[in-house]
C-alpha cells in the first residue's frame, strides 16, 4: 500500500528538492527531465537507460509525483528530485538554471508553468502518436526549443504551423516513439493470446480517450452491455484523466457489470497485461489504438463518436491528423447509432483480421521514425544539444 501525503507532508518534501537543486552543480543540472505524474515516466526511462550508457555525467529528474520510481533510484548517476506540484514548482520553472530541460507537457509558457528567465533548451517528446493540429490546443508547442518528432507527420504539421502563424522554426528531431518500443520489445518475450475455441470467446479490450464525447460517456454502457451478452470477454482500461474529470461514469460502468465474471476494470496504466493479451481494442479517438494495432499488428474497432477538438482553427493547417486518416487502415468503424450491431462487428473483423497485417506493417513503417531504435536516437540528440548549448549563466 502506497504511503499516503498529506499537504505538508508534500510541501516539506518539494521544499526540500527546490533547496537541493539550487546546490547542484552546472554539470548536475546539465540534463534535466521534469515527470509530470507516472505517465511521463514511460516515455523518458528508455532514453535515461540509454544516456547512463553513453555519458557519466549526472541526469536529473525533477519529478511532481510523490511516488514516481525515480525517487527511490539507487543508481548514483541519477539524481532525483521531487518538487510537488504547487506554488513552488511554479517558480522552479521560472527561475531553473539548466542546460537542457526535457518534458511530455504542451502548452508551456500558455498557463501558470513558463519557460525560464535563464537561457535553458527546451525539449518536448510526444507522449502520443496523434497529430499536432486537432487534438492539443493551438499554440501547444510554440514555445519549445527542439521536438521530437514520432514520424513525418509531426515534422509536416509543425512546419505548416510555422508558416501560418509565422513562428520561429524549431529544431525538429527524427525520434520515434519510445513506448512503441518498449511494447514491441515486450510483445516478443514469450506472451502469447489464449487460445479462442468458439468466436464469442475473444478478449476484447476497451480503450478510449477522454471527454465529454468520450467513448465510455457517450455508450460505454450499451457497448459493454452488448459485449457481454454475446458472451465476449471485456476488460475496460479508461484513460487516466476520465477517472480526474468523469469519475461518475466509471463508478455507473463498475456498479453495473463488476459482478460478471467476464468483466474486468483496469486503473492501472502501468500494467500491460490486457494489452497483450486482448485481441481486438475497441477504441475512439486514442492514441492507444495505433499503440495497440502497430505493436500487436492487430486491428482496432473505432467508435466513431465526435472528433476530439482542442483546436478550434485546427482546420487551417490543411492536413488531415494521422488518427483520422489511419482509422480504415488499421480498422473498422461502428456509429454509436449501431452500438447494438457491435458484437456483429467484431465477428466480422476477427474473420479478417489476417488482412490487415500488411496494411498496419506499412502504416507503421511509414509514420513512425526509428522503430525499435528511438532511444538511441533521442539520446544522441540529447547530447549534441547539451554539447552545442551556451554554458550556464551561473
């Protein structure tokens, strides 16, 4: 059971990184990774792994989370710190002296956390494949130094966005996407899918992004209801923000079908068991699903509930987003209007599902950078930054 901190038991805490920080040395705080909560975490560990093979020097991690796992590192080259997240990490961001400083968190300089009075590097690594243009909020990255990019369509979005809105151009890096990686690696360490000896018997796994035109708050109910009564086997994993801003629909989902034995409910995002061992996702907008159809090269049911939005004049970068123009390559879509027809549809894509291996192969090849290798990549270019950067001002 996880220690549980009250108010000023974190202040303390994040009192106590602020104050450690300022003592460190140019060189400790030459590479610098802020982990916003876990999630961030998945996303930068490869590249750390990578970096403690190709330097010595110390890699700070500057972390918001009281029970990230990097605050009970013992490796001596990583240095952890926890800084909270109230009013002292606000000015942490404001007065932080470092080389580089390398983060999974948009709209910086658009709200309370802004770039440094010092000269620092910014580095933002994308923690989903989707475009740069519909589903984040205009102006997301405009204050970032370098990207990395996970594919071409980063690099195209970025560069139109640029030209509408006459931005200083970024340095944009050929990266990929690290946990594409880390699942592709793990998929080939002996996990196998159960056997399905009737057709009604597949594991299927629903996973969506989160809103109020969500999947699970639109039909989540009728979709599971339907599932179960074909006799489908259903693990419901929401995202993690739902549980943040829609907790009342989860605990609707819970109460109703907790007592069928062919129902289960994940929280946990850390855990990859269902992912492997599902074998189809039911899906909306997500960034999950080409997560789950290029490691497992299985396809994706997409409930076609309204676009996700963030970016009222994303229109006017004239590209398509990757999660619209993928959703028939990788998939099938369903209309919320025939949720009861789902059941249907997923023996129908199951009966296909040898056909759409190529297709996800070629998708895959074709919008991910560096597949198996991406942080590799992102530590060279991590390096190269720190090494091309000015001296700190201190």
């Amino acid at each position: 059971m996880k220690k549980k901190y009250s108010f000023i038991d974190k202040f303390f805490k994040a009192w106590q990184g602020f104050r450690k920080f300022n003592t460190l040395t140019d060189k400790e705080r030459s590479i610098v990774f802020y982990v916003e909560d876990e999630t961030s975490w998945v996303h930068f560990s490869p590249i750390i792994k990578e970096l403690t093979k190709k330097t010595q020097n110390p890699i700070c991690c500057v972390t918001s989370d009281p029970y990230d796992s990097s605050l009970e590192e013992t490796n001596p080259q990583i240095i952890p710190i926890y800084i909270g997240d109230g009013v002292l990490r606000t000015i942490f961001f404001k007065i932080i002296d470092a080389t580089v400083m390398i983060l999974t968190m948009p709209d910086l300089q658009k709200f309370h956390l802004k770039r440094s009075n010092y000269p620092v590097k910014y580095v933002y690594i994308f923690h989903s494949m989707v475009s740069t243009h519909m589903n984040y909020r205009k102006g997301a990255f405009d204050h970032y130094d370098t990207i990395f990019c996970v594919g071409p369509h980063h690099e195209t979005e970025i560069r139109a966005t640029e030209k509408l809105y006459g931005l200083p151009p970024k340095k944009l890096i050929k990266h990929g996407y690290g946990v594409l990686d880390s699942l592709l690696e793990q998929s080939h360490q002996d996990i196998q899918l159960p056997t399905v000896y009737a057709k009604n018997k597949l594991r299927i796994l629903i996973a969506p992004s989160w809103g109020p035109c969500g999947l699970l708050e639109i039909c989540g109910v009728e979709l599971i209801n339907n599932l179960l009564s074909a006799g489908y086997n259903v693990t419901v994993r929401p995202h993690p923000l739902t549980r943040w801003h829609y907790p009342k629909q989860l605990d609707v989902i819970n109460s109703r079908f907790k007592h069928n034995i062919e129902f289960s409910y994940e929280e946990n995002i850390c855990s990859h068991e269902s992912f492997f061992s599902s074998h189809l996702m039911i899906s909306d907008w997500s960034g999950a699903a080409m997560e789950f159809a290029f490691c497992l090269e299985r396809p994706v049911l997409f409930i076609d509930v309204p676009q996700k939005n963030n970016n009222p004049e994303y229109e006017k970068i004239l590209l398509s987003p990757l999660e619209v123009k993928l959703r028939t390559q990788i998939g099938r879509i369903l209309s919320p209007d025939s949720i009861d027809q789902a059941d249907k549809f997923i023996e129908k894509i199951w009966a296909e599902r040898e056909s759409f291996g190529e297709g996800i192969r070629a998708a895959r090849n074709k919008w991910v950078h560096n597949v198996k290798s991406s942080a590799e990549k992102g530590s060279i270019a991590i390096l190269e930054l720190v090494n091309n950067s000015k001296p700190s001002m201190k």
